[in-house]
C-alpha cells in the first residue's frame, strides 16, 4: 500500500502538477488552506507534508507551526514549497 501525502496549496495548477507526479507512487490527500491541511491531518496522520507557503488567512509557515504542535501531526516531516 502506498504512502499517503499531503498535498497544500491554494493554486489548482500546483496541486494538478504535483498530483501528476506523484499519483503513481504514493496515496494523495489534498488541502487548499492551512485550516484544511490541520483538519486533514487529524483524520491521516500522512508519512510527508508538500506545504504551499503563500496562502490567504493562515500562511504555510502558521499551518506548519500548529500542525507540528498537535499531537497527531509533531512528528510528520514537511517540505515548504
């Protein structure tokens, strides 16, 4: 069963392009916000976080802090895009 990923980023083509290389390698989850991602998070505990920096409300850098706060994402390594 393939590792699942965490894909954030408020840009439709950014997702589309990371999906179509990666799809066939790893079970992909997606987010479009910050509070998305935490949420998503919850529910898959994901082996490795892809995290957009620049996104309205609650910014790359914010979503990774309070992921890593929470107990069910502190030990998830990220990659800021």
């Amino acid at each position: 069963m393939p590792q699942q990923v965490l894909i954030v980023d408020d840009d439709d083509v950014n997702l589309m392009i990371l999906e179509e290389i990666l799809e066939d390698d790893y079970d992909l989850i997606r987010a479009t916000t910050g509070i998305e991602a935490i949420e998503q998070v919850r529910q898959h505990h994901p082996a490795l976080i892809l995290l957009d920096i620049m996104m309205p409300r609650m910014d790359g850098y914010e979503a990774c802090r309070r992921i890593k706060a929470g107990e069910a994402g502190d030990d998830i390594p990220h990659v800021i895009l």
